[in-house]
C-alpha cells in the first residue's frame, strides 16, 4: 500500500526550534516524518546555552528549568548525573542546559519509531519560498542548498538590537560593538568602556568582559540605569488559587493594573513571601491579559510601564548580580540613568555626549569602546534579517503595529499580508509577543512547543506520495540550487 511522507523543516535548532523536534519525536504517530532541524550554529544551543569561555549561570534555578511539562524534574534529573549533589535551588551554569537539551534531543530521536526521523542540517537559512495554495514550502540555504517541507516552523530567536541613534561616527570601527552576542569582546587591560543597556546582556558582557581584565573600568548607561533585582528560589504558595480571582477582577487600565502589581506585591512581602511571587502569578496569565487589553492600553504599557515590569521580570542569579555589586564597589562599573546624544571620534578616542535624567546640561564621557547591550529589537517592520526581509515583502508574514514582532494565529501559524492564517509557516520564539506578550524564557517556550507539535500532528488531510520513504529519494527532493 503506497504510504506518504511528510517533511517538517524546523529553522533554528536554540531551545524553541529543539523542543519543537523533541515533541515531534516524541508525538510522531502511524504517518511516516522526516524532521529536518537547520541551525547556522551548534543544534540545541543557541546564544543562551552555547558554551562560552566565561560559566554564565542561568537565572531561573535548576528545579525550573525542565524543557517538559510533563516532567518537571527532567532537568534537576540530568543535572544530578552530573553534579549529584544540585539541588533545584541552584543555579547552574547555562551551557549544562544546551547539554541537558542536546541529549534530551538525542534520546528522542533514538526512541522514535523507525518511520520517523531526524535529519540535522547545518547552514544558514537566507530564503523561504512558499506559494499560496497547497504546495510544499521551500527553504533555500545561504551556500545553495535547498531544503523542501509540508510545514516550516520557524524558530530564529532573538533579533539583533536596534542601532543606536547618533552611532554614525563609529560605523565600521572596530571600537563598536553593535551585536555582543556574535563575537562576546574581552575587555583590554585599562580600557574604559560604555555599555548601552542596563538589562541581562550588560550583565553578562560585563562579567565575562571583565574577567578578561580586572583593570577594565565600565559605564552602563540606560535611560532609568535600572539593574535587575536577584533572583531567589521563593516557592510559590499562592499563586494557583489566585490566578482565575485575578484574571476576573483585574482592571482592563495599566494605570490600575500597574497599582493592582504593586499593591499584590506588597502584600505578598507583609504574608513573608516574596514580591517575586507577584510577579509570577502576572507573568503566568499575562498572555490573556494581554489579549484582552485595549490597544490603547497596550501602548500606555510599553511606553510608560515596559520597563518597570521587564526589570522585575527578569532577574538575575544571585551570584551573578553579587558579581555586579562587587564590581560596583570597586569603582570598576558605573551606571547611569539618561540619555545617549551622539558620538563623536577624537584623538583615538571616543566622545559620548549624554544628558543625565532630569538634568538639561549635557555630560560628556571619554571611552575606547561602545558595546550595544540594549537587547533584542523585535520591531519586524525595521529588521536588518535575509530571511524576515523576504517573509514580510513576499506578504508571507506581517510585523505587528506596536513593534513587538510577528502577527500570529493560533500555534504561531503566520498570519500573512491578506489577513489569511498560514497552514504552513509556523513561527516560534520571543516575536510571538506581539499577541502573547509573555513569550521569553524556558517556561513559556516548552508550552508554545508543546501545544504547535501537537498542532502538527494532529489528524489532517494527507499527502499521497507514490512511494514509500526512502532515504536517496528524500535527500533527491532537496535539489542543488
Ligand atoms: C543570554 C541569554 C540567557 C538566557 N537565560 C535564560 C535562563 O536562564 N532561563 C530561561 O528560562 N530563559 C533564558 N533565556 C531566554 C531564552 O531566550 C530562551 O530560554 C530560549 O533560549 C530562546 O530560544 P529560541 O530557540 O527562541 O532562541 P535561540 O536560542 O536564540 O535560538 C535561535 C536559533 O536559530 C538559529 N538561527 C537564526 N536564524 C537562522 C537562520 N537564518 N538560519 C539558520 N539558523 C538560524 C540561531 O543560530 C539559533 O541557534 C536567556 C536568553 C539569553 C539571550
């Protein structure tokens, strides 16, 4: 009896593109697939979990970290065939969770059936193809290869940060640093520094930067010079049973909701919790906030509230923010709260006109090197990527309009310039914020991972093909362009 094959191509193989395949492994019933994982990089890693010269921890603790909802000690279980004596509180070093994924990956893939498989390509992905009726998709790699799937789910990550205004005069010049996270700089011995940005990626281009040299000395500058706060190992104890009262009662107003965050943190502080918790129990039904929110209310967030609750909702380990504090005290990291007004070159160094928050006179600030920390630029509409550019101008994917990334359907099916949901590009990743908002970490990720592989694999109409999978006939599919 002739049987069809289906091909899923899953471009970026980080934590979302990775949990994606293990899902698919896992799930795969009767109906033969082939999975091809594609990643430019090391499969199962991406910027989080890549090794790295410098042990950069998490910053959510190893009892929270599982890459499966269903098991939630999948994680602290492999870490303690390592390390038998971690506990869930640690925090661990991140590249043990590319390890932790790698093999998690590896042991699905062995334990699927023999008319499933997994192929790991390694290129990058610069084009894809798709027509608008049912046809497959194609997916063109830079060196000329070209990949052919039923379904592409895309799950590229975080996108580059936004050029920093006033930048012109360092353009080209090895003293700026616009994307830390291609090539992490070492500090050089006596140098001074600028981060721009005061989140996550300052910590850890600080840190690992000045290990390199400890006579490096660092200004950090961001327009409130926010640090994030530690993280702890505080267990929630209320969150369960207050999560649907909130979703009930909560005010449809940031104004109101900003004061409702607060007013439950204080309280969870005066119960002897933790305002942490507060946040949490936010973070877990902000995905149906968000969606209920005005988008007049959505706007009033991201410009007056968006930076309050990212500082508090991602946090860091606690020994990574003792490190901050330690260079802090020792006069080697200075933040600043203001504004950056331009750059100028003289004398072989850098001039960094600034205006300190509140104040009208401006600063100035003499540096060798400027290192753009500001984090992810998720406005789709201004992205500098191949492969997005050709998704949004072919009308195969829209940017939303309030910058947060992609517009989506449900399970990440595109949603493209017609208005129609895709049934064949997926994306998955931190631009679903645009109708999540909630859509970063590990947490989040697994579940969006879950519920699309299921998506994909649910009953559906089926391809008929001639003959039965072969391997040279699938690998003849994908033709040398
Ligand atoms: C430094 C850092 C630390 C973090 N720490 C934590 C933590 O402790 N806990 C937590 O829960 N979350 C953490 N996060 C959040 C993190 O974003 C998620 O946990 C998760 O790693 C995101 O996975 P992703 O697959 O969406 O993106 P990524 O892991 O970035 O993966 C994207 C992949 O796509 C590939 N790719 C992109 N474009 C192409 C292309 N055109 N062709 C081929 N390949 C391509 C990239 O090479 C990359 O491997 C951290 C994030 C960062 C950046």
């Amino acid at each position: 009896m002739p049987y069809a094959h289906r091909t899923i191509v899953v471009v970026g193989a980080g934590f979302s593109g990775t949990a994606v395949a293990i899902n698919l492994l896992r799930l795969a019933g009767d109906e033969p697939l082939r999975i091809v994982l594609v990643d430019r990089a090391r499969v199962a890693r991406g910027a989080a979990y890549a090794r790295s010269e410098y042990p950069h921890l998490l910053n959510v603790p190893a009892g929270r970290m599982s890459a499966t909802s269903a098991e939630p000690a999948e994680f602290l279980a492999f870490l303690r065939r390592r390390l038998p004596g971690a506990s869930a509180d640690d925090f661990v070093p991140r590249e043990l969770y590319g390890d932790y994924l790698e093999s998690v990956l590896r042991t699905a893939e062995l334990a699927s059936p023999p008319h499933v498989r997994l192929d790991r390509v390694h290129g990058r992905v610069s084009f894809i193809e798709s027509a608008r009726e049912a046809s497959p998709v194609h997916v063109h790699l830079a060196d000329g290869r070209r990949l052919t799937g039923d379904e592409v789910v895309l799950a590229l990550g975080n996108p580059a940060p936004a050029r920093l205004p006033g930048v012109e005069a360092l353009w080209g010049s090895s003293r700026y640093i616009e994307d830390p996270w291609i090539a992490p700089p070492a500090f050089r011995p006596g140098e001074t520094v600028l981060v721009v940005g005061t989140g996550l990626t300052m910590a850890d281009i600080v840190l690992a930067g000045a290990s390199a040299s400890a006579s490096a000395v660092v200004h950090a500058i961001s327009r409130h010079g926010l640090l994030p706060p530690s993280q702890t190992a505080f267990r929630p104890r209320h969150i369960e049973s207050a999560a649907p009262a909130l979703l009930r009662s909560v005010p449809l107003s940031m104004r109101r909701l900003f004061r409702l965050v607060r007013a439950l943190s204080e309280d969870m502080e005066r119960r002897g919790g933790d305002w942490r918790e507060a946040i949490t129990l936010v973070r877990n039904v902000a995905p149906t906030l968000w969606r209920r929110l005005p988008a007049s209310e959505r706007r009033r967030f991201l410009r007056h509230a968006r930076c309050y609750w990212d500082i508090h909702r991602h946090r860091l380990a606690d020994r990574t923010a003792a490190a901050l504090d330690e260079l802090r005290r020792k006069s080697k990291l200075h933040v600043h709260a203001g504004r950056i007004a331009g750059f100028g070159v003289a004398g072989g160094r850098i001039r960094v006109d600034w205006r300190m928050r509140g104040e009208e006179r401006m600063s100035t600030l003499w540096v060798d090197r400027v290192i753009n920390c500001t984090g992810p630029d998720y406005d789709a509409r201004r992205t500098r990527d191949p492969l997005l550019r050709g998704l949004l101008s072919q009308g195969l994917a829209v940017a939303d309009t309030l910058g947060l990334g992609l517009r989506t359907g449900s399970h990440g099916a595109l949603i493209d310039a017609r208005g129609s949901v895709s049934d064949r590009l997926y994306y998955l990743g931190p631009m679903l914020r645009a109708d999540h908002w909630e859509t970063t970490a590990v947490q989040e990720l697994r579940g969006y991972a879950e519920r699309l592989a299921l998506h994909l694999l649910a009953p559906r109409r089926v391809q008929p093909a001639d003959e039965p999978l072969k391997p040279e006939r699938l690998l003849a599919h994908e033709a040398r362009g």
